[in-house]
C-alpha cells in the first residue's frame, strides 16, 4: 500500500485581539505541561451532561454549536436528535478523540462502547474494542490512536493529561472528595475499585441506540470557536454549547464570542457557558441580544453532579427589537 501523503489541511490561527492579554503566559504554561504528560489534555468531560441538557433543552432538527473537548458533551447532545452538533476545537488530538468515540457509537454495541472508554478490567478488551473501530477511523485519526493505543489499554477516560495529574496529586485533595464524588470518578480510578457503578461521561444504556443512530450529524472542526463563528452566516445557530472558554480568552476575546454568538444566533436560541474562576456577565452593550435565565442558572448550579464550574451562564437570544 502506498503511504499516504495527502498534505495536512492549514489550520486558522486563533484570533487576535487588541489589549493585553494576561493568560498568554500561563496557556501556554498549561499546554506544555499537559503536552509532557498526556497528548491529550481531557480524555474526558468534566461537565455534567444533565445540566448542558437541561440548560439547552435541544429541539429536534436544531444545528448545536459545542466544543469538541472530550467528546463526550457532543455525544449527549445527540439525545435530543438535533439535525447537526458542530464540534469545534483548536486541539487537533481533543477532535482525535471526539472521532474515536464518535466512529464507536456508530460501530460498537454497548458494551463494546464502555470496553473502548476502559471500562472493562480487562485491557484486552479495549485494545479489542479499538481494533474493531479502527477501519471505519479516518486516517489521520486512525495513525494519531495506532501510536497511542497505551492509552486505550491503560484506561482512557483516566489518560488525559488533567486527570492523571490529579490522579497523581489526589491525596492531597481526596479527603474533600466527598463533596463531589462524581468529580473524583471522572479525575482519578476510584470507579475502577468498584466505589461508583456509572461514569458521567459514559451515557446511559438507554440513550446508547439514539446517540448511534445520529452519531453521524457530529461535524468536527479544527480551529478557534470565535474564528468558526465569524466565518457562518446570520441567526444559522440555534444552541451553543460555549463550555469553559471564557476562562481561556480575555474580556475583549470574551465580548468579541458573545457578538458572534449574538449575530449567528436563530431567534430564541439558547447560550450554556461556565467559569471556574470568575462570574460571568454579559457586557453592557451587549444586554439588549440576551436575557439572562437566572432561575435555571441558580438550579443548574445546585444539581450540577461534577460541580467543576464554580459559574454557569444560561441566556437567551433576543432579536433586535424584541421587547426585554
């Protein structure tokens, strides 16, 4: 077989915005420290996909825009049978593995599915799960999980770089465990001991035949979710999944999002973002396009099973015009 040398596609660089960008140093501080212990940063969510559902309440046929991340938050969506989940990232390996669980759902009964996230105690019936995927991988793909198949055998859920330096730092912090359980599941392998019977990222039983039979609508992009967003036409969007990235851009990167969202947005559309780190508010000039569900917000916080995000932001879209 002749080897394949179709030329890597150019991948958009995130874009630039003016003013001082104070969290360049310590992404880039992140990403190198998660690049020496993991190609992949999240192997698996650490969202709550109850509460991105409950806060979307994705309608049939709707086009949702998430990040890709895990994977694991655009296979949820897919429950509602939205007619397209377009997952966005700027991390090619995140996409490698949103496809390899993607292209799962698609092949794999369930528990074949629950062996390929490393589920099983027997690691060969991972590696078995993999090589039954594998021909169906897109080739790029299928090289990036060939030379990381250690991490399939390992466990994958566990072998991203976040939850294996918490793995390593947890008895520091397990003695707070207990306010989060779900939380340490998904950061370290207590659920392997036996202490949980289900893992947050891992859908239910009896969502698994709706999320293979739509698996296909998941549409992957490779590049920064503002520069997505920029290049689609007018009120196209019905949901957004925007995840954590306002702890990722500065403020301006934060209101140059909400006005793209705000412009790509169909009428009514609902917004979903959190924060670990800070409040989230919509800026001043910004507050006639969004109304603020501050009652479910409030809801979604108390339920929240992962509680990770120490803030939600759940809005609605106005039309210009609509009356607050």
């Amino acid at each position: 077989m002749r080897p394949d040398t179709t030329p890597e596609p150019t991948v958009p660089q995130p874009l630039r915005y003016h003013g001082p960008d104070r969290l360049r140093a310590s992404r880039r501080l992140y990403r190198r420290l998660n690049a020496l212990v993991s190609p992949v940063a999240f192997s698996a969510t650490l969202e709550d996909p109850r509460t991105v559902d409950t806060a979307l309440a994705v309608a049939p046929g709707q086009h949702v825009v998430t990040l890709a991340s895990g994977g694991d938050i655009p296979l949820a969506l897919l429950g509602r049978a939205p007619g397209r989940v377009t997952a966005v990232d700027l991390s090619a390996a995140q996409l490698h593995l949103t496809e390899l669980k993607r292209t799962a759902a698609m092949q794999l009964p369930y528990p074949g599915f629950r062996d390929l996230l490393g589920l099983a105690p027997d690691p060969d019936a991972a590696l078995a799960a993999y090589h039954e995927v594998r021909p169906a991988l897109p080739v790029g793909t299928r090289v990036f999980w060939d030379r990381n198949a250690r991490m399939i055998t390992a466990g994958l859920v566990w072998q991203g770089a976040v939850p294996r330096l918490a793995t390593a730092g947890a008895p520091l912090w397990r003695p707070l465990a207990w306010r989060s359980p779900d939380r340490s599941a998904l950061l370290t392998r207590r659920h392997a001991a036996g202490e949980r019977a289900e893992l947050l990222p891992c859908p239910p039983e009896e969502l698994y035949p709706a999320l293979s039979a739509h698996a296909h609508r998941i549409q992957l992009v490779h590049t920064d979710l503002r520069h997505h967003l920029r290049d689609q036409p007018d009120a196209g969007v019905d949901r957004f999944a925007l995840s954590n990235i306002a702890d990722w851009v500065t403020r301006p990167g934060w209101h140059a999002l909400l006005t793209e969202v705000a412009r790509t947005a169909a009428p009514g559309a609902r917004v979903l973002a959190g924060s670990r780190h800070r409040r989230l508010d919509v800026p001043a000039d910004l507050a006639d396009r969004f109304k603020p569900d501050d009652r479910l917000r409030r809801s979604l916080l108390v339920g929240d099973r992962v509680r990770y995000f120490r803030s939600l932001l759940v809005l609605v879209v106005r039309t210009p015009g609509d009356p607050r």
